[in-house]
C-alpha cells in the first residue's frame, strides 16, 4: 500500500472508492458520489493548490482518502475540517492512521492549529483512532443525521496543535 498526494491519474479510482463508501449509507454525509466532472474539478483544484488531500493505493487503486481543508474566512483559516473514508475490503489494516497521520503532519507545516471533524456516533472504530491522535470530544448532536429515515447522533471532534 502508499499514501501518496492525489494526482488526477487517481480521479476515476477516487470516485469509485467515494461512491462505494457512500452508498454504504453509514460513514459520509452523502449518499453517492457527485458526478465524475465534479470530482474531476474538485482533484484539479487540489492539486493546484496544494491542498492535504491523499489516497492510499493498492495495485495503483484508491482504496481510500484523506483530508484536511481549511476554512476560507480569514479569521477561521487556521481551522481545517477532516474528511476521510476506506473502502471496506481495506477496513482494519491501518490504512485510516497512516493518511491521517501524513494530513496532520501537511496541515501544521501549513499552519492549520486546529482540525475538527464530524462523525457519527456510533462509528466507533473511526472514533477510536481519532482519540488515539488526540481528539477530543466537544459535542454530541442528538439527531444530527438521517439515514434510511432512521436519525443519528453525530460526534463534533478537534485536534488542536499547542
């Protein structure tokens, strides 16, 4: 497996990843993947801009992803949101750490002092490994997603680098 920056060569295998971990209906706000021209876009302008945003790849397929994103009001830049996902076949093997440890690292070189994330409540091995790299809990939201018209509380956490 390498983590590396997302290239666009990584595009199509991107998608595809997204969408099979969106279509799971558990991890992602969404529920599919926005169509390929947007993903296109969106990797474009990552890459132009140097964005943290990786892929672990296995035989040159995205098997997952990982990023930090800061906000873009001035006061707030120093804040990056998280979003990250594996597919499934790759769940449990260290993939989620080892992106998130090289995002962390790109996001302070960057001067990101805080990233923050949301997930859902009851996801409970992504949980355990943000609190392994020093997330902490700062709020629950009761009803906060829906999925299949069944609501979930999610979890808002941060990292904030002294």
């Amino acid at each position: 497996m390498l983590v590396t920056q997302i290239r666009l060569e990584h595009v199509e295998s991107f998608h595809e990843c997204l969408d099979t971990v969106a279509k799971e209906n558990r991890f992602l706000a969404q529920t599919e993947a926005l169509p390929l021209e947007i993903i296109t876009s969106f990797v474009k302008d990552s890459i132009e801009n140097d964005a943290i945003q990786y892929v672990a790849l296995v035989n040159n397929q995205v098997v997952g992803w990982a990023d930090i994103f800061p906000h873009w009001a001035s006061t707030l830049a120093h804040r990056g949101n998280l979003g990250m996902g594996v597919h499934p076949a790759y769940r449990g093997q260290g993939i989620g750490e080892q992106r998130l440890r090289t995002c962390l690292k790109k996001a302070r070189s960057k001067g990101i002092s805080r990233i923050e994330l949301e997930t859902r409540a009851d996801n409970f091995p992504s949980i355990n490994l943000y609190k392994k790299l020093g997330f902490v809990t700062e709020v629950t939201k009761k009803n906060a997603m829906k999925f299949n018209e069944t609501f979930f509380d999610s979890i808002q956490m941060s990292l904030i680098f002294e």
